[in-house]
C-alpha cells in the first residue's frame, strides 16, 4: 500500500511523508532490487543474465524519482532541509542519510518552517 503511494506521488516534491508510509517503500524498493540482483548471480544464461541486468537497470531507473519525491518528503517530515537528499549521491556519506531518515517526525518547533499544516492561533483572553 505504502509502495503504491509512493509510485502515485511520483513527482510529488511538496508535503510530508510519515516515518511508516517511507521506509515500507524503501524496504519493498531494496527488496526488489537484491532480487534481481540475487537472481542475475544465480542465472548461469547468458542469454538470461543480460535480461536480468537490463530489468535491474530499468527498475532502478525508473524508481530514482519517486525514492527521491518520498526522501524530500521524509526529510520534510523530520523536520530537515529537503535538500539534504542530495548527500545520497556522495559515495560513503550517503548511508548518514539513512539515519537522518530515521528521524522521527517533528512538529512545532524544529519542523521546517512553511510544510506543516499551519497551527491554528489560540484565542486572546477574554476580558471580563
């Protein structure tokens, strides 16, 4: 359910993503990709090895964007500067971004200002 949200939200970059709606995501994307990658290492074909490496490529590809639009999100989430999905491209530091990911939710004060629904103003006091 998780993953198919994340596909539907595609090109999504604004909002939030809960802690729970990312890392199923992750966790089924990362699922399917050390499948292909265990089946490419036990295909002894060629023929079918080449398949296999082509629908790796693809599927890895093809699901750059939306890892990316639910990571913005995520980061959002927790209350961190969108733009630090861009450490998941430098070799080594990338798996710190991981943890930032972990991050629980954050609301009120740390949040990122502007991503959050707006806190309703409480009432001035009334005067008698």
């Amino acid at each position: 359910e998780e993953y198919l949200l994340a596909l539907r939200n595609y090109f999504n970059f604004r909002g939030t993503s809960s802690i729970r709606e990312f890392w199923k995501f992750f966790q089924i994307h990362v699922l399917i990709i050390v499948g292909l990658y265990g089946l490419r290492l036990i295909t002894p074909d060629h023929g079918i090895w080449g398949i296999l490496v082509i629908a790796h490529a693809l599927y890895a590809l093809a699901l750059l964007v939306p890892l990316l639009s639910a990571s913005t999100r995520r980061l959002r989430d927790a209350g961190q500067n969108p733009w630090l999905v861009l450490i998941g491209f430098i070799p080594l530091v990338n798996f710190a971004l991981l943890f930032i990911l972990a991050k629980p939710t954050q609301h009120g004060e740390g949040a990122v200002s502007g991503t959050h629904a707006p806190t309703p103003p409480s009432a001035p006091p009334e005067r008698s």
